[in-house]
C-alpha cells in the first residue's frame, strides 16, 4: 500500500478529526481511559476546529484514499497537532510527516520547532532530534495528563 503526502485542504478536516480521535481514544497509550476520554471526549468539529486548522499548514499521508496521519505547523514554529492512526504507527510515518513541516519552517524563517508532545509521543519527537525543554502536567477535566514540551533547533 503506498503512502501519499500532501497538504491538506479544508475538506480534510473532518477526516483529520476521525484520525486524531483513533488516535488517542484506540492506540497504545501510556495513558488510562479515564485520561484518554477527558483528552478527547468527542471527535473534534465545528466552526473552532475549522477556524484552528484554517491558520495551519498540515501535511497529511494517505493510502487508498484513508488518511493514517497527520502533522501541522502553526506560528512561531509550533507543531500544534501529530498524530497518526493506531494500526499505521511503527512504520516510519512520523518521521516522513515531520520532513515537509521542518521544511516548511525553514522557507518561513523558523529557527526552531517545538511542541507539547503527550507521553504517547515523546520518543517519536526524541528519535528525530527533539530534546525536552520542561516536563508538564494539564489538567482536562478531572484528569490530569503529563506531558513534554520538547524543541528542535532548525540548523542550516
């Protein structure tokens, strides 16, 4: 099955928010469920995920048509959003996402990447160069969660 990137466009956005959704609700996690459904109690929709997506570029991979992951960029070099669907992880599609956002960052100027990276993510980021700035806790819900803020200094 070949995998396909591309950068997402508005009609995207419902699928990005089904892929997310698995993501946290179904993959492997670090996490319990009671954590995992304050995360993301619903899937994501409405006018304040479309407004938050619509100021971010998001790069996206595909098979068949099925969307198995998604990065995006949003200002001062944030990566506001990674994830990808449970049965897709393990096979490299992370680090193919971050090479069109570290590219992107680097043609708008960008001298660093960071990202609050869940527990979930924190290796990912790690294997690809991102080191940890701070050690976090949030709260959602009753729940709280631990998570990295993490960076990665765009050399060259």
């Amino acid at each position: 099955m070949e995998r396909v990137l591309r950068w997402a466009e508005e009609s995207d956005y419902e699928a990005l928010a089904d892929v997310m959704f698995d993501a946290v609700r179904n993959g492997e996690s670090p996490y319990d469920e009671r954590q995992r459904a304050a995360w993301m109690p619903v899937r994501r929709s409405g006018r304040d995920w479309t407004d938050r997506l619509s100021t971010q570029d998001i790069i996206l991979a595909e098979a068949s048509g099925d969307i198995l992951g998604f990065m995006s960029l949003a200002a001062n070099g944030y990566i506001d959003f990674a994830y990808i669907r449970p049965e897709a992880q393990g096979k490299g599609l992370f680090r193919q996402l971050l090479e069109p956002i570290v590219d992107k960052a680097r043609s708008a100027g960008e001298r660093l990447l960071w990202v609050h990276a869940s527990l979930s993510a924190e290796a990912a980021f790690s294997a690809l160069g991102f080191r940890v700035r701070k050690r976090e806790e949030v709260v959602m819900g009753a729940e709280r969660l631990e998570r990295f803020e993490m960076e990665k200094p765009l050399d060259g």
